[in-house]
C-alpha cells in the first residue's frame, strides 16, 4: 500500500531497511546469543543520522516526529526487534525532554542525543510499581538547590548503557499521583548505579536492567516541568512512544511474514511447494491483513499525534494493542508454517516469536491498554450525552 | 589537498541473467551499482579527509548520464563533490583511453594528493585503469593497498597485499593507490548526507571541457581491438580410474604419455 510518505521519510525507512538487511539482519543472532549489547551497530545508527529522525532541528535532529520515530522503529525492528530498542528505548527516554523540557534542559540533552553520541532511557517501573504507576516507592527530597533520589527502578530497557535517565520519583507521598515529578539524571551523578542484568525471553540484544538511585544530588535545574508533573509526563510520554512500541511490533511481524512467505515458496512435500496448499495460503494471506492493517493503524495514528491533537491517549493505546497482538499471533503462525525447522534455532522465526511477545507487555500491558481506550470511550461518550 | 576517487558504474552482477537465445547478458532491468571495490575506495578517501584538516574528498565518474547516480550515492556516503565525465565522443574507450580521458579531469580538478580507485572493476576486470592513470599523469601508483598507516601532504606510508603477505611501501604524494577490500568496511549512506546528494549540482564536463585530444579519446584513442567475445566451452568432465592402486597407476601412466607424447 502507498502511504504517499514524504520525499525525507521515504528516504528514512528505505535508509533503515537497508541498515535492517545489511548491517542488523546478519549479527542479530548472535547478540540474541549472547545477550550483549549492540554497541557496533549504536554508531551505525548513529553515523547514518538515525538517532535524531524525531528531534527538531534546533537541537541537532532531523526535525520529524512520531511518525519519522514508528518508521524507523519499524524497519530497524525487522532487522531485530532487540538491537532497534537502543534507538527506540531511547525516543522513550527523550520524549519526556521534548514534551517538558525547557528550552535550557533541551539544549543540554536533546543535541547529544540527535547525534547518536548518547542514549537515553526512561524509569518509571518498580517492582511494586508496573500498571499500577501510584505504586511509586522512589523519594526525591528537596534540599536547597538540589533533589534527593533514593530508590531502585526495575526493568529500565538501555539501563547502564544509556547516559541520560528520565525518572519519576515522589515529591509528595501524600498527594499520591499529584505528588510524582520526573527528573533528568545524567549516568554519571554520584549515587547512581545499575543492580543485575535481566537474562530475558526475547529482545536480547537489549539491555534490561535495575537503575537504583542512593542519595542520588540532582540540581533543581533538572526537574522536568513543575513538581507533582510526573504522572503526566509519563502518561503523555507514553502516548508519544506508544506508536513506536507498535511500530517495533509491525517490524517483527513483517519480517515474519517475509520469511514464512519465502519458505513456504522453496519447502517441498508431496512432490510441491507448501505455498501451493491452501491451508498455507490462507495463512499467509491472513498475516497479511493484520500486519498491513496495523501499518494503517500505526501510520494515521502518529500522523494525528504530530498534528497537535488533543487526547491521542487513544489511538495511541489502540495502535499498540492492535500491532502487538498481530505481531504475536503472525510470529506463531510463522513458526507453524515453518514446522519442525521453526521450533529450531538455527532458522529466525523462534527468535520473531520470543521478540513479539514483550510488545504485549511494556509500555503498558495490553490490558491495561484497553483500560485507556475504554475510559476514553467513556468519557466520550458521557460528553455526547450532555451535548 | 583534495583527495579523489575514480569510480564507475556496473551491472549489480548477483542480478544477472543470460539470455538463453543470445547466450548474451540480459542488461534491461538490471540495477546498476557501484563496483563493489570502488566502495572501498571512497570509504578510504572519506575516513583519510575525516583525519586530513583541510582536505576534502572529490568523485570522479566517467559514463554515460545516468552515472551521476553512483556520483551521488558516493556523496551520501560523505564524498564532497561528484564530476561526471561524459561524451558521446568517449564511446567506445578502452583502458588507456579511459585512464588519458580521467587523467585530464584530475588535472583539470587540480591541487590532488591521493588518487583512490578500486583495485579493478567488475565488469571489465582490468585493472589497467588505476595505474593508467598515474602513468597520464607521471606520478607513482601503489596497486592492492590493503592498509594506509600514515598520510600527509608530501607523503604516505601504505601496506600493499601481495600473495604472501604484505609490503610495506613509502611513497611520495601526489600518488594512485589501488586498493583491496580487506582495507575497511564501507559505511552506509547517512540521512544528511543522501539529502545533500540530493541537491548536489554534478557538473559534467566533456572531451571540450577537459582540452582532450581528439586522437586519444573514444574508439579512436583506443589501441585495444576486441575481435570476439565467447563463452569458453565448459571443461569436460574427468574420468576416475578405478581397480587396485598399482593397476590404476599403470593405466594413469599410460593415459599420460599418451597425451602428452601422442
């Protein structure tokens, strides 16, 4: 399908397929192996102008938005679902920046972050605190000029690898939500360090890790907005990362689809190929539907959000679900379809599989993501009853 | 000091088809690329001006129009500026036409240091290009660089492949190196960079331009004559003798001074 993208965007997503093909696609086992992070492939992004597609200009990025952060997110993923998380994991460590930051704050992270010369990752997560972002144990404690941090975050996807932490903490345990802040805190802040490293299910050329925080200095220069701000800084992060989530989920799915069309094309039994029975087909056919129904999905959905509109909480949620669980069900299949050679690990489609499900899960479980669309639901529907 | 790299546009040879009629290539719809070993060669001139203050980096193409291509795919890549050489009167030039014809346009781009090209092409296979060059040109080549180890203005010290290992050679600046692809990893394109190549104005400059003689150009200039160009017949297929060793060797030894003495 034509989606009449730009003469830059096209250039964007063929730019990243061919950095997906020629330089992801060949090593991607590998890092799922060994579970190390990709830096070589970090200064590909970097050296190739990837890391600021969604930064403006003004502070050294390319000037796009989500959509340009969903397409690249898309085509990096179908190289590796994990190794693309450096660049997309990152767009969630920074959205908080461009959505809040001031223009002094923004001028100090956002130029470092466009050139690839440092990653960024958002904490939020605690091990009492997933879904339920209230559950928030992380204290920052006013003292003259400075915040204190004292906490441990659970899970930060570039933890230890990136440079630039957005974190929210509890200025006001006894506001509850109204009593959260977010943060930037550089890697290198005394008191900051990283506990064990997560040996996880899939995207494991990623890195998953606790941030803790002990008696963490942070000048007040930091804090992100206004005090009690945190909740909806990550609420509207994530409305703004959330098609990137979905974007990392289409990348899967098409490389899914890609590589059970091609093997279905060259596996014989009974004297044909099994692209020729169809029980094949049809699923194939119907991988199809869903991956290109939830590049529609995600592609309108990070259009609507660059164009300013209000109360995306949505489409956001809608584009995430909907991409993710395609993904999850089309990686499945693939591995049907590639029968016994499937479950192995010599052939990609085990590891699509294992790549696929963590886009249920983060950025809010899909549960959760229905939460959001419902509430929305409803509360549109309560303002069409007063009109 | 300007840095220059000779490149040229071929057919993408894993996209190659023969036409079984014609036993000739299928040239429509095959994409043209870079000759891969030219890759080498502008990731080498790139990586040296990135390192040389003051330096920068200019591509050189000799083809038809649709050559600035490759011209601006080597500014993506980071190459500063691209000249296309184009005539119709440079049809049908051989090696030594090609290498006078490129020669001209370094002179005429002046102020060069180091001359990169790949070791050869991989559609002719010469590599008679590169070192014709520096022959037009009377400065030194080195062939098959596998490593440069220092470079500046007046010289450079380089490590050339040889079958055995490796030599290492000093030689002055200006010079035409060659080189292998065991010398780097080329770079993928960046975004800036394939918007800039974008808007890169790819002068063209003709035999006129260049102040070629008209003897040494095209078809005309060209001392090479190709009379006929064949597919070699396919080997045929040997022949295993088998039975006890000693019987075997005695039937071998036969075998061979038949052939040999007749």
């Amino acid at each position: 399908m034509d989606y009449l993208l730009t003469e830059e965007q096209q250039m964007i997503k063929d730019l990243c397929h061919q950095i997906a093909e020629e330089k992801i696609k060949p090593v991607a086992a590998e890092y799922d192996e060994k579970n190390e992070f990709p830096w070589p492939l970090v200064k590909v992004f970097a050296e190739s102008d990837i890391c600021g597609v969604y930064i403006p200009e003004e502070y050294g990025g390319l000037g796009g938005g989500v959509f340009e952060m969903a397409i690249a997110a898309e085509e990096l993923s179908w190289g590796c679902g994990g190794i693309a998380l450096a660049f997309a994991a990152t767009g969630l460590g920074t959205y908080p920046i461009l959505l809040f930051g001031n223009d002094d704050q923004k001028k100090r992270y956002l130029p470092d972050i466009a050139s690839g010369k440092k990653l960024a990752a958002f904490c939020i997560t605690e091990a009492e605190a997933g879904s339920d972002a209230g559950g928030i144990k992380t204290t920052a404690t006013k003292d003259g000029d400075h915040y204190i941090l004292n906490g441990i975050k659970q899970w930060i996807t570039n933890g230890g690898e990136a440079e630039v932490y957005t974190v929210v903490a509890m200025t006001n345990k006894a506001k509850g939500a109204r009593g959260a802040s977010a943060f930037i805190v550089d890697k290198d802040t005394p008191g900051v360090s990283f506990g064990k490293k997560e040996d996880k299910l899939g995207i494991r050329g990623s890195a998953t890790r606790e941030v803790i925080f002990t008696d963490v200095r942070v000048p007040k220069e930091n804090l992100l907005g206004k005090e009690g701000l945190g909740f909806i800084v990550a609420m509207k992060t994530f409305d703004h990362s959330r098609p990137g989530v979905a974007a990392q989920a289409l990348g899967i799915a098409q490389r899914a689809l890609d590589e059970s069309v091609q093997y279905a094309h060259e596996r014989r039994q009974f004297n044909r190929t099994i692209s020729s029975f169809q029980g094949i087909q049809f699923m194939l056919a119907d991988m199809a539907i869903q991956i290109e129904a939830s590049r529609a999905l995600i592609y309108s959905a990070a259009r609507m959000i660059d164009s300013g509109a209000k109360n995306v909480a949505k489409v956001s949620a809608i584009s995430k679900t909907f991409a993710s669980d395609t993904a999850m069900k089309v990686t499945i299949d693939a591995v049907q379809i590639f029968g016994g050679y499937g479950y192995m690990k010599e052939y990609p489609v085990e590891k699509l599989m294992r790549d696929a499900k963590i886009t249920q899960i983060y950025e809010g479980t899909n549960q959760v993501q229905r939460g959001v669309i419902a509430s929305a639901l409803i509360k549109e529907g309560l303002a069409k009853k007063r009109v | 000091m300007k840095i220059i790299v000779l490149i040229k546009q071929v057919p993408d040879t894993t996209d190659v088809r023969i036409d079984p009629a014609t036993n000739t290539l299928q040239r429509e719809g095959v994409k043209s690329i870079i000759n891969p070993f030219d890759m080498y060669a502008i990731e080498e001139a790139i990586r040296i001006k990135e390192r040389l203050e003051g330096s920068e980096v200019v591509v050189v193409s000799m083809g038809p129009p649709q050559a600035a291509e490759a011209l601006r795919e080597a500014i993506s890549m980071g190459c500063d500026q691209g000249i296309l050489v184009s005539d119709r009167k440079f049809a049908g030039s051989d090696t030594w036409a090609t290498s006078y014809t490129l020669s001209q346009a370094i002179r005429k781009i002046g102020d060069y240091g180091i001359i990169f090209c790949g070791k050869q092409a991989s559609d002719g296979d010469t590599a008679q290009v590169g070192p014709g060059v520096s022959m037009h040109l009377g400065i030194p080549q080195v062939t098959y660089v596998k490593k440069i180890e220092k470079v500046d203005s007046g010289s450079a010290t380089v490590e050339r492949m040889t079958e055995e290992g490796y030599d290492i050679i000093e030689t002055p600046v200006p010079v035409v190196i060659t080189v292998v692809k065991e010398i780097n990893e080329p770079r993928l394109p960046s975004l800036k960079g394939k918007m800039r190549s974008k808007k890169a104005e790819i002068p063209v400059w003709t035999a006129e331009d260049l102040k070629c003689e008209d003897e040494k150009i095209g078809l005309d200039g060209s001392p090479t004559r190709v009379l006929k160009v064949f597919t070699p017949a396919p080997r045929e297929g040997g022949r295993i003798l088998e039975g006890e060793p000693e019987e075997a060797a005695k039937e071998l030894a036969g075998l061979i001074k038949e052939v040999v003495v007749g």
